[in-house]
C-alpha cells in the first residue's frame, strides 16, 4: 500500500499513513456524534507506528471512554476539522477520520460499532457486522 495523506480543511495540519490498514468502520458512540455534529464517526484504523503529522499540530481534547481509559479527539485548531483519535499507548491503531483524508472515496466502512447508542436516523450499511459496543480485537 501507498501512503495516504490527509490533514484539516485550511492546511494547518497535515498527516501521512504509512503502511497496511488495520480496517475501517463507523462508530456511533455519544462522544463520536459531539465530535462529527451529529452523525457517526467515520474511521479508518492507521497502523500506531505508521502515522505522522508532517505539518502543524493538533489540538487534542481528552475525554473518559466507557472503557474508563482516557480518549483524546484531535483536530486542528485553527478551523477545527476533526482528524484522529488519540487512543492509549496500548492501542496498535490510531482511529483517523476519514473525511480529513486527501481521498475518502476509495475507503468502505467495514462494521459498525456502538450501535447501543445510534440514532433511529443513523443510517447503516446492509449486511455490515453492527456491534452494540466496541468488540474484542486481538
């Protein structure tokens, strides 16, 4: 796989995936629809060791997960476009959101997870895996 390039609308921001992806999916946790406005949150899972910000710097705001662990939401701070989560150091992945990629349209969500707390709005993809929470992984 190429790099995949991304950063915020104004150009602050910038950031580069390096490496295979770890999957995509769509989250509709309650935290998830603060930070898009509403809708769920779009995500393609980066490998931890592949992602850089190669311009600027991300404001992070951290928050409790219903994991208890804490939760950073990164976006830019200048015209506040959401970017990625900051998961903990534990995490192999970094969640980035795909609508601060360069090309969005070439990424399929995978699964949905925190289906417990969706809108009756949300709409979903047909015949996606739909988890009430987070499942496990490993």
């Amino acid at each position: 796989m190429s790099e995949i390039e991304g950063g915020c609308a104004c150009g602050a921001v910038r950031f580069k995936i390096s490496g295979e992806l770890m999957g995509t999916g769509v989250c509709h946790c309650r935290s998830c629809q603060y930070g898009t406005g509403g809708g769920p949150n779009y995500v393609v899972l980066a490998p931890r060791a592949g992602f850089t910000v190669t311009k600027g710097e991300a404001k992070i705001h951290t928050s409790k997960a219903d994991s208890g662990n804490e939760v950073g939401r990164a976006f830019c701070a200048e015209c506040g476009t959401p970017l990625y989560t900051a998961t903990g150091e534990g995490m192999p992945f970094l969640p980035v959101k795909v609508g601060a990629l360069d090309d969005p349209s070439v990424f399929q969500p995978q699964i949905h997870l925190y289906m417990e707390d969706a809108q009756p709005w949300h709409l979903t993809h047909e015949g996606l895996p739909q988890f009430p929470k987070m499942p496990p992984f490993g």
